[in-house]
C-alpha cells in the first residue's frame, strides 16, 4: 500500500525518487497523484518526507486535485535557465531538475527512477544532470520487482472497491454482447447476420464493445480480446476483424477495462460456443471449468502463487496437454500461467509464473486473476476461464463479481 512506500524505499536503500510524465495513463504517477488532466509532470520524494508534485501553472486546479505539496515550474526562470544553457534544451531540462531536487533536499545518494515518458528525453536529460549533481545515483529497476509495484501488491478497501465497480461495468458490457449476438439472424451457413442482412463479422463485434465500454464511462487503454475459431486459440490474439461470426466455434472474449484517465482495471474471460459445439470442444471446456473450480476450492492464505500454477500444470499434464512444466515454451495445450495482480496495471504483483519468487504470495490485501485456458490453433479452438478474486483482510478469497458461465449460447431465433 502507499503508505509503504517508505520502509520500501528503505529496504532498497533509496533515499529518494523521482516520477516523469502525465498524471493520466502513468501508473506511478496516477498512484500518487489520483489522476487528474496535468501533463509534462514531476513528482520528488525524499524518503520519509512528502512528495512534492511540480507543475505547469495552467494545471495547477487539476495538481491541487491531489492534495499533495506544490511547486509550479514558473518558480524557476526557465528562459534564464535556457540563455545559461546556450540553447541546449537537454541541458537547460537537466539544469531545472537540478534545481527541483536542491528544493526538496536532495543533493546526493541513490534516488529511483520511474513513470511513463519519452525515453529519448530521460536519457538524454539524466546524462546532463548525472555531470550536474555527481553526488546522486539514478537507480533503475526491475518493472516486476519495482517500489512501485511491490506498494501497489496489496490494495486497501478504497482500491478494491474501485475495481470492483469496473468488474461491474465490464459485465455490464459483457451481457450487451451476449444478449446482441443470441439475438442475431442466422444464415444457412450459420453466419450470423446484422440488422441489415448482410454478415456479422469479429470487427462489427468489436466496434460494439467499444462503444458499450465508452457509453459506461470506462476506457479500454490496453485493448481487449474478441477471437473466434483458430484465434481463439492464440492467447493474445484480439480476433480478426474480417472473421465471420459462426455457429459452433469458440470464442474468447478476454475485456479488461479500466477508469477513465488510467485508473484501477479488472480483467474478465469467457468462453463461448453460439447455437451448439462439438463434442471434442465440450470436454476441453470441461476440463477448463474443472481445474477452475478446483482452484478456487483449494486457494489458501499466504501461500505463494506460481504453487497453484504447478497445480493447473499438473491436471493439464494428466489428461495428456502439453504445459510449460513438461514442454519447452508450448504452442498449444496450457500456454501461460495462471494469473496476476490487477490494480493501476493490468498485470502487477503477484505473479504465478515458475520463475516468480516465492514471496509473491496470496496475502490480505492482494487483487489477483485466476484464468486457467486451452488452446489448440490448428483445431480451430481455444478456452479460457477468467475471474478476478480479492484476498480479504480476514483471509477469504471473494470474487469480485458474479457472472455465469455458460459454454453453449442458445440463439434465439435459430434451430438446428
């Protein structure tokens, strides 16, 4: 949690650290700021001070939003600064910073580096400013093991409400779609079919979902997954816009919205078959609601993660599916581990894969996704099972939301 962050940055002996770029669609800076329409910000915290929030003026009501210490950037020269830096816009940046950081006491030791910018910028401006303060040590970390990260990895009641209330939305959105497409004419090539008549294809659906998710006030800033047929089983595969909508093939339908403004996500999968399926698709769907519900039987406080991975490896490898535990990096059968952490990033703390550490555990407080799947291209199928589970104070894993889980979607006017 924020409040942390302090015995975090002393843990990794930092004395203080710096946040580039907007307040929105940043997650560092939205976690310290709250959002808010303020670009080309800064934020510096010497630890066990408060952060300071550097600004432009015409932003200053969207900084005071925040409620943290603020310091416009006209309280320095910049046009003096420039002149002294003879035109370099690198320098003349790396001269202000040096300013900034001698405001708030920093003038040496290990200061951590963080947020969403242009790289060429930062690079460019911290070589300057590495000549100008050679006292500081600019720390780069790892994204899956940052400060940021490892204070976002367990929420507190605010925060899960507010991905609660996406989880709500998104199957909101979800249910428009469901009851769109069972409500479809079919053709006697079991295409479904617009209003108009003419065939309803992947990219129709996806402008739909776009639009449901707008008209609900959420925002979609890392995509979504809509796929049928052989899509369905490439993990990460949106869908193809110019496939057909057809009877009796799988579609994934993977939607992670988030707030407006790059806030909290949630992340949700269903698995569906329109009108009928085969046989073959029925018990791999099976399988996946299976080891799903098993999952959810044996989830335990404070155990680590990637354990439950093992256990999703271990059922798939018993009824003969390749997995990353007994296959070099498979392309089909269970591809990816079971899930992750959801807050201001729709993949954060903790992480399940094998190579996650072992203190990436199910802990009060943590926000995690449990989506077991199986995916065969060739076959023209994939399946996937995804919820997004909170770990309460008093221990008890909660589902955030509720949402049925049908496999076969009977049309409404359609039969076989």
């Amino acid at each position: 949690m924020k409040s942390d962050l302090d015995n975090l940055m002393k843990e990794r002996n930092l004395d203080a650290f710096i946040i580039f770029g907007n307040a929105e669609h940043n997650p560092p800076m939205y976690y310290m700021t709250g959002g808010g329409h303020v670009s080309h910000a800064t934020i510096i915290k010497k630890r066990g001070e408060e952060a300071v929030y550097f600004y432009n003026d015409m932003e200053r009501d969207e900084a005071a939003k925040s409620g943290l210490k603020l310091i416009p950037y006209s309280k320095y020269d910049y046009n003096e600064i420039l002149k002294n830096a003879n035109g370099a816009l690198l320098l003349a940046s790396a001269m202000r910073y040096k300013l900034m950081f001698e405001e708030v006491g920093v003038t040496q030791g290990n200061v951590g580096l963080y947020g969403t910018y242009d790289v060429s910028t930062v690079f460019g401006v911290l070589t300057h400013l590495m000549k100008l303060s050679p006292s500081i040590n600019f720390v780069g970390e790892a994204r899956d093991d940052s400060l940021f990260l490892r204070a976002m990895e367990t929420k507190d009641e605010s925060e899960v409400e507010r991905i609660r209330k996406m989880g709500k939305i998104t199957t909101t959105v979800v249910d428009k779609v469901r009851e769109y497409l069972t409500s479809c004419d079919v053709n006697q090539d079991e295409v479904l079919l617009k209003e108009d008549g003419t065939p309803l294809t992947v990219g129709d659906v996806h402008a739909k979902i776009r639009l449901w998710v707008s008209e609900q006030g959420a925002e979609l800033p890392s995509g979504f997954i809509f796929a049928i047929g052989r899509d369905a089983g490439v993990p990460h595969s949106a869908g193809n816009p110019s496939d057909l909508m057809k009877l009796g093939q799988t579609i994934v339908f993977d939607i992670y919205p988030a707030e407006a403004g790059g806030g909290y996500y949630y992340d949700f999968t269903r698995t569906w078959s329109l009108g009928y399926t085969t046989p073959e698709a029925q018990e791999l769907f099976d399988q996946v609601k299976e080891i799903y519900d098993t999952l959810n039987e044996n989830f335990d406080l404070n155990v680590a993660f990637k354990d439950y991975n093992k256990m999703t490896c271990d059922f798939f490898d018993s009824k003969g599916h390749q997995t990353p535990l007994n296959t070099k990096a498979p392309i089909e059968g269970y591809v990816h581990s079971l899930g992750h952490g959801v807050g201001l990033n729709i993949h954060e703390r903790p992480f399940s894969s094998p190579t996650s550490s072992d203190d990436q555990r199910l802990a009060p407080g943590v926000v995690v996704t449990s989506e077991p799947g199986l995916y065969y291209p060739e076959k023209g199928m994939g399946f996937r099972i995804e919820d997004t589970l909170w770990v309460r104070p008093d221990g008890v894993m909660e589902k955030l939301v509720d949402y049925p889980y049908d496999f076969v979607l009977p049309m409404k006017k359609w039969k076989k």
